[in-house]
C-alpha cells in the first residue's frame, strides 16, 4: 500500500524518529489490513521508505528502513544482529541481555529478552504482531532458541488493536521445570518466564543494581522499597551491607526474591510483602534509620494527563525516604516514566529536599541498561531516569 504524507510532515522521519501520527497523512491507497507494509512517500512524490500502517491507531505509521527492501524474515534477521552486535561490545556481556528494544533498536513494537538459550518476546505494534512467525523462525534458526514465549499482557497492545496474549511459541528443552537459574553480574537468579512480570526480571536496573555495590559498605542499613524480585537487595548484600529491608506489594515477586537470596547464600535481607506507602508510613516515626534507601516504583502515570498527581506521589516517598536517612547518606531514586521530565523530577527532589528540611547533590545521573539504548532524536525511548543523591544533614 502507498501513504502520502501531508506537506512537511516528512522531518520527524528523516531526523530518524519513526513514528508518524493519522493526521500528518495525507491520504492511503491500497489499504488491506492493520499492520501491512506501507511505502511512504512527501507529498511531492518522494520516496521516504516502508513500515507498518495501523488505521486504528494513532501512531498511524511506524517506519522500519529508508530503502526499497522487502521487509521480512531476512530483514528481520539483519535488524536482530545488528542489535545483538551491539550487545556483543561490552566486554563481559554473557547470555542475559534484551536483545532488541523496539524503536531503539529500529524494529517498532518489538521487544526480546534473552536468557541463554531462552528468549521472551513482547510486542506493541500490529505489524509485527503479523510478523511473529518470521521472528520465531529467526530466534530458532540463528539465535539458537530452544524456548520462546510471548508475554503480550501490556495495556497498550489495545491501542493498537491488538489482544492480549501470553503462550509459550516454541519449546525444544528436555525439562518440564520452566524455571531456571540465571547468573548475572556474580549473582544467581532463578528466572520464571511463565509466571513473572513482564519479561521475567527488569533488565534494565541491572547496571544500576551493579552500581550500588561502589557505595555501599560492610555494617550499612538498607532499604530497598519497591523490590521486586530483589535485584537491588541481592547487590546490597554482596557489597556487605548489613542489614536490608526490602518490599514489595507483589507475593509473587517476594517468593521469588527470597528465594534469589537463598540461592546467593545472603541470610541478611528481610522481604516484607506490603504496600511500600504503609511501610514509609510506619518507619517514618523512627527517622535516621537508614544509610541506603532505594525507591524505584513502577510508572505513576502512563499519560501526560496525571503528571501532576504522579508528582505527588514522587514527592511523598522521596520526602519521606530523605528523612529517613543518617545524614550525608544515599537516596537511589528513580522514576520509569517517560511522561516525568528530567526537569520535573529534578524539581520535585527539590521541593522534597526543601520539605524533609535536607540539602541533597546528584552524585550519579543514570539511565537504563547498555541493552536499552536511547534514540536521542525520539524522546520516548528514554524512560528511565535513576538519581543517586546524597542527603546531607
Ligand atoms: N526495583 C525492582 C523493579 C521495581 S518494578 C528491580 O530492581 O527489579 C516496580 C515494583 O513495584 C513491582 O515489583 C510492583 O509489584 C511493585 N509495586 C507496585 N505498587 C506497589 C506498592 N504500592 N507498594 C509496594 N510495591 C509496589
């Protein structure tokens, strides 16, 4: 099919953004179904390139290359090693990394964990959705999949028409048990990719769990709200800090993560199953606990319409946690969601420095993993920001 774009509206895709919305087009001919191939062309006639075209969504048209190629199982393999060669140049990388992060990796919609040989697939676009297939065959003939699941069970797959679905595509490993222990950065994990959130485990804390061991020292106090299945916690402890505290509100992840810990040997971290708002409650009648606090909740708002009610609920933890703290300790804060600016978080860490009565200073800026690279010329792929303040007194 063919889409013609309205005048101008050709500069996000050739800055290299790929996303065009339904009212920057100009017109459609041939269209067939949701998600087929589309070239697009300016309005004067010129070629831009193909991706996949969605009648239903807004993000109407989402570019996949600037060439007149065929988009299919050798395209997909093209994009799927060039993205793998990115993760292949870190030094040390092992076997467990996202291999392909959706727009960043210039394959809109799609998600793929690897775990060795076992890969967990996500995606978000109806055109790739069409492509699964192709991308199974892939992973099995040149990634060497013996085990592939798609974990389709995000919101946002209905904006783009799409069901949600979670189902094991190909299994070729001789065991039943479907969990399995994976070691990352010295540390064991057991991985369930049947039963976890999202992916499994969040991969993209995992270099900021590793940084937390250049801080944290033998006899120290930590607490670590918002947990999940512990990586933060496990890294405490093998950096020696004393005694951990971690919650999280998920019974599921909680049995995970005790038994992570079990599994590393560490006997010095207690998992709360609770609502991590009712324990701050609760320790913040006992202030000056703590020499490490973590807070790394999920996404407050999903739309640019609650940032002001998220705001607030970053304020009350980080107040909170900032009073909580011996003076001239750490505060990891984060926030995963791409609708909180830089700027509105940096201001709220003000405003609840000003009313914790604590001055603070960014020791560290951090963002997401290697394997979750950042388009600078599309912001939306830069969701995570991770503060490493010091609270002073
Ligand atoms: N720090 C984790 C990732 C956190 S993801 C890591 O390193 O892997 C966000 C977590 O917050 C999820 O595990 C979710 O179960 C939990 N959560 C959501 N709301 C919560 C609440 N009110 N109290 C405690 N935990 C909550």
């Amino acid at each position: 099919m063919k889409i013609t774009l309205k005048k101008n509206e050709e500069r996000r895709i050739l800055s290299g953004h790929q996303w065009i919305f339904s009212n920057e087009i100009e017109k459609t001919e041939d269209f067939e179904i949701n998600g087929q191939i589309a070239e697009l062309f300016t309005s004067s006639g010129k070629f831009l390139g193909r991706g996949f075209y969605n009648r239903n969504s807004l993000i109407a048209y989402r570019h996949l290359t600037d060439k007149d190629e065929e988009i299919g199982k050798s395209f997909l393999f093209r994009r799927l090693s060039m993205a793998n060669a990115l993760r292949r140049k870190k030094n040390n990388c092992g076997e467990v990394y996202r291999l392909c992060n959706s727009e960043s990796d210039l394959l809109p919609g799609l998600i793929i964990d690897k775990f060795y040989d076992r890969y967990s697939i996500q995606i978000f676009s109806a055109g790739m959705e069409l492509l699964k297939n192709e991308i199974k065959e892939v992973l099995m003939e040149n990634f060497k999949a013996e085990f592939i699941i798609e974990k389709n069970d995000n919101d946002t797959r209905t904006l783009e028409g799409l069901e949600k679905r979670e189902g094991i595509l190909h299994d070729s490993t001789d065991s039943d048990e479907k969990e399995f222990m994976a070691e990352l950065d010295g540390i064991k994990i057991m991985i369930d990719l049947v039963n976890g959130q999202k992916s499994g485990y969040y991969l993209d804390q995992q270099e900021n769990r590793v940084l937390i061991r250049k801080y944290i020292k033998e006899g120290d106090k930590v607490l670590d709200l918002f947990c999940n299945e512990g990586g933060f916690s496990l890294n405490a402890s093998l950096a020696g800090a004393t005694e951990i505290t971690a919650a999280d509100s998920s019974g599921h992840s909680i049995k995970i993560a005790v038994r992570n810990s079990e599994l590393n040997g560490f006997k010095n971290i207690k998992f709360l199953e609770t609502d991590a708002f009712d324990l701050m409650n609760e320790y913040f009648q006992m202030p000056d606990r703590f020499d490490f606090i973590i807070l790394d909740p999920p996404s407050f708002t999903k739309s640019r319409k609650n940032v002001f009610t998220a705001l607030k609920g970053y304020t009350e933890l980080n107040y909170k946690a900032m009073k909580l703290l011996k003076p001239n300790s750490f505060l990891f804060t984060f926030s995963c969601s791409y609708h909180i600016s830089e700027k509105a978080f940096e201001d709220m860490l003000i405003q609840s420095a000003q009313k914790a009565d604590r001055k603070i200073q960014i020791v560290e800026f951090r963002n997401s993993s290697f394997d979750h690279p950042v388009l600078p010329q599309m912001g939306e792929t830069k969701y995570l920001k991770g503060y490493l303040l010091r609270v002073t007194v």
